[in-house]
C-alpha cells in the first residue's frame, strides 16, 4: 500500500503526463559544445537502419544536466530495459535485458572501456561533464561493434569545441561532507578544434535509511568502508586540415580509491547470505589514448579509423578484520597489484552504393593483458607470493550491409567472424544480423530484429586461480526482438517492443567445485513499454514499464534468474518556467526479483526481495542569462530502505547542493 501511495503522490506530481525517451531528441547542453562523432563505430548523415530497426535509447547532455546524474550510472538508470545493482562487488553493475555486466560492451569515443580482466567496468568512474551524449543499444546491434554485447551496447559520445568559446565550472556538497568540484572548457579556431574536462570528488561515507536495522557488521547509519575518492581528466584535441580529412587525438586520465561495503548480516546460520569480506581498492590509476582519422576517398568511399590504448593499475587489498589493518591472518585474504592493458586497431572502410544502399567493412585486432603480483594467505600466518602474466588477442572481421529497396522501407544484413587467440590455441566463432523496419504510415514504424551473437571468456574466466578453465568455450546468444513505434499528436511518442534471447554455452561457477564451466542455456524474455510527450511547451515527461522473465536452464532448483527484476517501472518530468527554474522528479519502482541459497545449501531455496521505489528530486535556478546555475536535490525523498544484493543495503536520503559558472 505504502508504495501504491507513493506511485500516485509522483504521477500528481508530474500532472497525469508520463513517458522515457524513444529516440534522440536534438537538445544538447548549453555549454556551446558539440558532439565528437569521429569516435562512433556506427555513423551516418541520417538515422542507421540497424539503429531504426534496433532499440537505441539515447541520453543528452540537457538530460543530464536536468537529473543531476553525477557519474554513467546515475545517466542511464531510468532506461527501459536497464537494471543496476550493487553487491559483493561494491561497484555498481548494469544489467542489460537480463544480461550482466561482462555481456554489455562499454565504448568511450569507439574505444573499449571493458575491463581486459573480466570484461565488466565500473559506470561511477565515468563522469558526465564531457559527454554529449550517451547511445545505449539493447539487444540486436550492429556486427561493426565486433563480439561481446550480447546484452548490448553503451556508446558514450564526448564533446568537442565549437566556435562559440565555453567554459564551465562547478561545485557540489552534501550529507556526510563529501565534495565534487568540475569544469569544461572548449573551443576552435580554423582548422583546429578542442575540449578539455576535469573533476574530483570525494565521499566519506553514505548514509543509510533511518529505517535500518543496525547490525555488529553494520553498527551505525554512517554505510562501512564506503568512502572513496576520485579524480578524471578528458582532453579531446581534432584537426581538419582537409574538407576530406578529420584527425583527432582523445586522452583520459583516472585516479582515486574506494571501499567495498561489507556484507551486514552476521549470521553463519542464513542460507542466502555470503561470506563477510573487507576489501579496499587502496589506489587505482589509469588512462586512455587514442587517435581517430577519417578520410573521404572519393564521394562513395570512406575510411575510418581508430587506433586506441587503454591501461589500469589498481591497488587492493582484502583484510582480515573490519579495522583493515590485516591481512595475513585469515586463509583467503591477499593484497595484490594489477595491472591491465588493452591495445587495438579498428578499421572501417564504407562504400555509398547509392539506391542499392551503403556496405561497411570492419577489421579490428585488440591485445588484453594481465598482470597481477602480491601476497595471498593461505592459512594463519602462512602468505604465498603470488604472480600472473596472462593475455589473450582477439581478432574480428564483420561486413554489414543496409539498403532502403523503398522508401518507406530499411533492411539491414550483416556477417562477423571473430578470434580469440590464447596459450591454449585459437578459438572462433561468428554473428549474423538481420533487421528491418516498415514505415506503414508517416507515425506508425514496424521493426524487428535478429540476431546471433557470441562472446569469449575473459582472462579471469580462463586463467584466475583454481576457478579458471583455459578450455572454455564461447557463449552464444540468440536475439530476437520486435516492436512498434508511434507518433501522436501533441509531440508524444509511444514504443512497445517485445524481446527473447537465448543463451547457451554460458559461463557460471559450478557450486561443488568453484570451478568455472560452460553450462546449457538460459533465457531471458519480456516486452519493454515507453512514452515521452512534449505536449506543453517547456514541459518534458516520460515513463517506461518494463517486464523480464527470466529463466536459468543450468543450476537445479533455480527458476527466475537471480536479481533479474520482474516488474521495473520509471517516470521522469521537468518543467522550464520562463524566470529560469527548473523542477526536476524521476522514479523508480523495482518488483519481484529473487535470491537464492547460496553454495553447499540442498536442496535450493528461492527468497522474495523486498520489492522497492526511489524518488529523486531537483530544483535548478538559473541567473544573470543562463551565465548562473544554483540547484539543490534530494535522492531517495522517502527515504527507502532497500536493497539490490541481499545483505547490501543500499543509500538512504541524500541531500545534497551545488552551483555552476557557464560561459
């Protein structure tokens, strides 16, 4: 009943109007930037049609600046068909459709951002002060993005300079003293163009709800070994010194440390909890390089390039005792250096055959290494030196074709053939796309959408401890999706779209031996229900419904895959007054998802989570012509006291403040 009531108070909030974007609309920020579309894998002068026929939901960066989103996480977390989760971890995971974190690919600038180590990422390490806009593709994609994205596809679009001179600056606090300073600056002068971004930000801790029950892992409201730090900076430097010839050089620099907020519940004795574990990333450092080009041979023929450089260095330690002033006293606790690196060559030659269409080739090769080195605890008093130097190439050729045999009418066709080079031998596999979508009237777009997928086992899969498996196979995913786009007057968008995937050959630790294996198949399907209406001037609201039945084929006893939401629904609203304030809600509810016992307990038990909504709001005042910014926002206004990982609870309200320079 409580959150019925809640439901209703935000949809008379935002005046009966409800919706989530279907497609791009064309604001960007107002920072005079623009977007930095030589890093796109897919790009044309007008909408692709595998981009017509798939699902491609797109963020700005006006909606950015409207939430408030602080980071990639908080960007994208009212999408349809997204689910975001923090557990064991201690950094969030975005699920795609049902599919985990390792199967979604994340592309900074076309520049891989997936861990080389276990092909997950981190999203709070991204900052949103350089974007310009965020493309997120679920299910079936382009073969041009290569293998991995069976759940789909998170391209981040930077800025670039612009004639018009911009600068930014801005400072934010809140509960618990944290702090998030930032700025931009771009600009161009004849051939040459650049922007250059910045922030730091620092968290001592995060508060829990006022309706948590203390525990002796979790004595206070003041959330256990969640402070952290963190430090970006973003260079984007083009050069045009032809009408046919772009050039660009994009750089990104990270550091910081944060915790891992232990598991809160202490006792041996529940089936569904796991281990306590006290983890800190002491120090992590890295950065990205990489140069982009592209050339117009000729009217028809195109090449497009990309040649990048991405590398990590992180510090962790897991200790022995919740002060974390140990670590050699308990069997399984360590403290390691490792290191990642992932080089790469993409090339991308496209031909424009006129009415017959348009064919793009791709060839891509990309090197992922490996480097650990430190200390583990094999039992009290008794550490091993430990190191590993591991690494794996992978190679793609894919070819993808898109033609337009009416006018009305867009069908794509496209092939690729990957490689996975190892120690062990070369592994292969290959992805087919075929997608179309009918225009039956000027309002009314039909589409669908097949396709299959693979992706091979990461080098944590294939090498770490006595749980990797060199032998693995790759996983394979079936997708098919189709749907119904429709325009109503008033500026009102609707989307319905219907999806099933089929994984098999999928990766998961056998529960008796710990040891990774290539289990049978599991299957994800649903149907994802989207509206936005620009029907008042000023006003934008949006809202999505989005249902996932999920079912895993490989563990006994397990039926609906663990912490795969059922029911997830989202309504998000804001309103420009003319004297510049802004009103800003977005909602979340998440319903029926479940967890599981854990391994060594028989038979298997299934256990409701608590179902949960959170409501974020915003007030942004703008002075002196857009020149001034003050805004002040609470996240989770009711103060929800809830959890994505069982034994993980997650933040209570947050207040929190800010002002911004705009030039």
């Amino acid at each position: 009943m409580y959150q019925q009531l809640k439901l209703g108070m935000v949809i008379m909030i935002l005046g009966g109007v409800v919706t989530v974007p279907l497609t791009s609309h064309a604001e960007q920020g107002n920072d005079g930037t623009s977007a930095f579309t030589l890093g796109e894998v897919v790009v044309s002068a007008e909408k692709p049609a595998v981009e017509a026929a798939g699902t491609v939901e797109e963020v700005t960066a006006a909606d950015i600046e409207a939430s408030g989103a602080r980071n990639l996480q908080e960007a994208i977390d009212l999408l349809p068909g997204i689910n975001i989760r923090t557990g064991a971890d201690g950094v969030p995971r975005i699920d795609i459709r049902g599919l985990k974190t390792r199967h979604s690919l994340l592309l900074l600038d076309g520049v891989p951002f997936n861990s080389a180590f276990d092909q997950q990422f981190d999203p709070t390490l991204i900052p949103v002060e350089n974007i310009a806009r965020i493309k997120v593709t679920k299910g079936p994609s382009s073969v041009l993005y290569g293998q991995g994205g069976l759940g789909g596809v998170i391209n981040i679009i930077t800025k670039k300079g612009s004639q018009k001179t911009s600068a930014m600056a801005g400072l934010e606090t809140g509960d618990h003293a944290p702090y998030r300073a930032k700025a931009s600056m771009g600009a161009s002068a004849g051939k040459f163009d650049v922007f250059v971004s910045g922030s730091a930000a620092k968290t001592n801790s995060f508060p829990l709800s006022d309706a948590f029950s203390t525990t002796p892992l979790q004595p206070s409201s003041d959330r256990v070994n969640s402070s952290g730090e963190r430090n970006n900076v973003f260079a984007n430097i083009g050069f045009t010194p032809t009408e046919d010839l772009s050039l660009a050089l994009t750089a990104s620099y990270q550091q910081g440390d944060f915790g891992k907020p232990p598991n809160v519940i202490a006792d041996p004795y529940d089936p569904f909890t796991s281990s306590v574990k006290y983890v800190r990333v002491n120090d992590f450092e890295g950065y990205s390089v990489q140069l982009a080009a592209d050339y117009q041979v000729t009217k028809p023929f195109s090449i497009r390039s990309w040649l990048f450089f991405n590398k990590l260095d992180e510090e962790e330690t897991q200790y022995d005792n919740a002060l974390m002033n140990s670590f050699n006293l308990a069997k399984g606790s360590y403290s390691f250096d490792t290191k990642t690196d992932v080089i790469g060559l993409t090339l991308q030659p496209k031909y424009e055959l006129g009415k017959a269409g348009t064919v793009t080739l791709s060839l891509s090769a990309e090197k992922d290494t490996w480097k650990s080195n430190g200390i583990s605890t094999k039992s009290t008093n008794t550490a091993a030196f430990e190191s590993t130097n591991k690494d794996v190439t992978l190679y793609s050729a894919s070819v993808e074709y898109e033609v337009s045999p009416l006018p009305d009418v867009g069908l794509t066709f496209g092939y690729g053939h990957h490689w996975q080079d190892k120690d062990e031998g070369n592994d292969n596999g290959w992805s087919l796309l075929t997608s179309a979508y009918y225009d039956v009237t000027k309002s009314t777009r039909l589409k669908a959408a097949f396709q299959r997928n693979i992706r091979f086992p990461s080098i944590r899969q294939l090498y770490e401890g006595s749980s990797g498996d060199p032998l693995l196979k790759p996983e394979r995913a079936y997708l098919f999706q189709v749907g119904v786009e429709q325009q109503l007057p008033g500026k009102t968008k609707l989307s319905l779209t219907g999806f099933h995937t089929t994984a098999k050959n999928f990766i998961q630790k056998e529960d008796a031996s710990n040891k990774n294996k290539n289990y049978a198949e599991n299957r994800y399907q649903g149907l994802e229900l989207s509206a936005e209406t620009f029907f008042v001037p000023r006003l934008l609201a949006r809202a999505s419904y989005t249902y996932t039945d999920s079912k895993d084929k490989s563990s006994p006893g397990w039926e609906e895959y663990q912490y795969t939401p059922k029911h997830r629904v989202t309504l998000e609203g804001k309103y420009d007054f003319d004297f510049g304030l802004t009103p800003y809600i977005g909602f979340i509810f998440v319903g029926d998802q479940y967890t599981y016992t854990k391994s060594g307990f028989f038979p298997v038990q299934k256990m409701a989570m608590e179902d949960f909504t959170i409501v974020n709001i915003k007030l942004t005042q703008k002075l002196q012509k857009d020149t001034w910014s003050l805004y002040f926002g609470v996240d989770n206004l009711f103060d929800e006291n809830y959890e994505t990982s069982y034994g993980f609870p997650q933040r209570g309200r947050f207040l929190y403040g800010g002002v911004e320079f705009r030039l």
